[in-house]
C-alpha cells in the first residue's frame, strides 16, 4: 500500500513533518483500486515508486505480472470497502504495541533515513490516533486474526494450507461455473494417450488431435440456443425438431485456433470463419494486432476458437 502514497507538494514538504502519513486519504486508493482490478482480471500493471526522502513517486515504475497469489499488505487496507470487497482473503496481524513501535523505529531509520527523535515525534503525534481511529477498528472485518504476527507459526502454516488448497482444487467447474469439461471415457482417454507418448508420429498426433477438437466443437455446439422447427418427412408425416436460433460463425485466435477450423467446417458446412491476432502486452496486458471478422458478426453466434484454455 506504501506505493500507492500521494506524491507531496512543494508548500506541503516544508512542512513535512506535519503532514498525516497514516491517514487513509494519503493514499490514491482509486489507482490502487484500478492496479488490483486489472490484475485479477489477467492484465499486467505498473505499480508507482515512492521515494520516502522525496515524498515523490519516481519515474521507475515497478511492473508486476497477474498471479494465482496476489498479496496485498498495507496499515489501512480494511478501511476502504471498495478495497475489501476484492479480497478474497483479509488477515490482521495483530502484534503488541511495543513491538510496533520498535519495528518502526528499525524501518523507518534504516530504510528511509530517518531520525529517532522524529519517528518518535510522529509516532505520538500521528501513528497512535490513527491506529485506534482507522486501524484498529477494521480488526472487525478480518477473516482471521494472527496474534504476535510472524511468531506465530502455526496461523501461518494453516493458511499457507488453505491457499495450497484453494490452488490445488481440481474441479474447475466449481471455480469457473461458465465452464463446461466434456465427460471422460476410455475412448477419450485413449487419444489423450496416444498424443502424450513421445513415441508418437507425427501424423498419428494430427490424426487424433483433430479427433478431439471435433469432439470439443460437437460438444460446444451442443449449448448454443436452438429453436423449435418443424420439416416433412419423405413419408409425409411431420417432424418437430430444433435448429439454431441464429445464424453461426467462428473467429480463430491466431496461430493456434486455426488448429481447430477443419474440425468446426466438418461440423458446420459453409460456415464463415475469421481471425483475430492478440499480443499480450501492452498498457492494459493485451493488445489487438489484427482482426478479420465477418461483417454480420452481430447477427451469428460465436464459435471463438482457442485451443488453449488460459487464454
């Protein structure tokens, strides 16, 4: 949290050690907010630097790349809601007060090139009204509370099991309940074999990939919305079936969607297919580089093909 400090004025560092540093409106909780937003949605940001000595944030921004563990550490992260409805986690450590100011006194002499008359000044004058103002009374919206805080081996290792736990959930369907895994039998089973063994020829993967992309596609084709149709039979008689309710296209993520276009034209004849191309850097971790889309697309249901799921 101590990166995301709001950069001092000229008229507010002469008189610096008057300025508030532990209340909550010292942070840019908003680009904090933003920073988090995007990294739980995939996209690489920029976190700002701050300077202690300059009261600035300096130029050399620190990248940091999305991850199934984002740890957020801060005093006053329990204080804004916006800020805690993204965790899914929320842990105060609670340490006596002597330690805390110990540990401050170490920090803030060593690392920011303070002296103890002025950590000590700060101390009563700032750091103890905010604790019992703002700190202390978000202690109520912690999932778990760890006294005597790194001491305490035993909450830590309970939580570094849950984690462990939570990443090593298998049932993905849970987790993402828009995701559909396609029921595992021995037939499945055996191309999942075939195209694992070093052994196999190069023709022979093709061969069986192509296999369980048709597999995939006829199975996503499966929960599209369809509508009631009625035909005639060559008999005469008539037959109530079903068709699609739109009309269908696929778009591949090149390179590796085009792996799957033979597998959805076998499944859907004449079906238009087209192509878009994503680079994944840039300000917002992804960038467009190229798109050819039919120009009906709003019209059709969308096939996007992919045959990677992190995607």
């Amino acid at each position: 949290q101590e990166s995301f400090y709001y950069g001092l004025s000229d008229e507010e560092m002469v008189h610096v050690h008057d300025y508030n540093f532990d209340h909550p409106d010292a942070f840019d909780t908003d680009l904090l907010l933003s920073c988090m937003e995007k990294l739980k949605h995939g996209k690489a940001v920029d976190i700002p630097s701050y300077d202690f000595k300059t009261h600035k944030s300096v130029s050399c921004a620190r990248k940091v790349n999305p991850s199934d563990v984002i740890i957020l550490e801060g005093i006053l992260l329990f204080h804004d809601s916006r800020v805690r409805d993204l965790m899914n986690m929320k842990i105060f450590v609670d340490t006596d007060a002597d330690v805390r100011l110990t540990r401050r006194i170490r920090r803030d002499t060593i690392e920011k090139g303070r002296d103890i008359i002025a950590v000590l000044d700060q101390y009563s004058k700032f750091v103890k009204t905010a604790f019992e103002d703002f700190i202390l009374p978000t202690k109520k919206y912690a999932d778990i509370i760890i006294p005597r805080g790194a001491d305490n081996s035993v909450a830590i290792d309970l939580i570094v099991q849950h984690i462990r736990t939570k990443l090593g959930q298998n049932d993905l369907c849970k987790i993402h309940p828009n995701l559909y895994v396609i029921q595992t039998t021995y037939q499945i089973r055996g191309m999942h074999t075939i195209i694992r063994d070093a052994a196999t020829t190069t023709h022979d993967f093709i061969f069986y990939a192509d296999r369980l992309i048709r597999l995939v596609v006829e199975h996503g084709l499966g929960h599209l919305p369809f509508r009631e149709k009625q035909v005639i039979t060559p008999t005469g008689s008539v037959y109530t079936g079903v068709d699609f309710s739109k009309s269908l296209c696929g778009i591949s993520v090149i390179r590796s969607g085009e792996s799957m276009e033979n597998a959805l034209r076998a499944c859907c004849k004449g079906i238009k297919i087209g192509k878009i191309l994503i680079h994944r850097e840039g300000d917002d971790g992804k960038q467009l580089i190229y798109h050819n889309l039919p120009k009906d697309i709003a019209k059709r249901h969308v096939l996007l093909l992919d045959p990677i799921l992190g995607t």
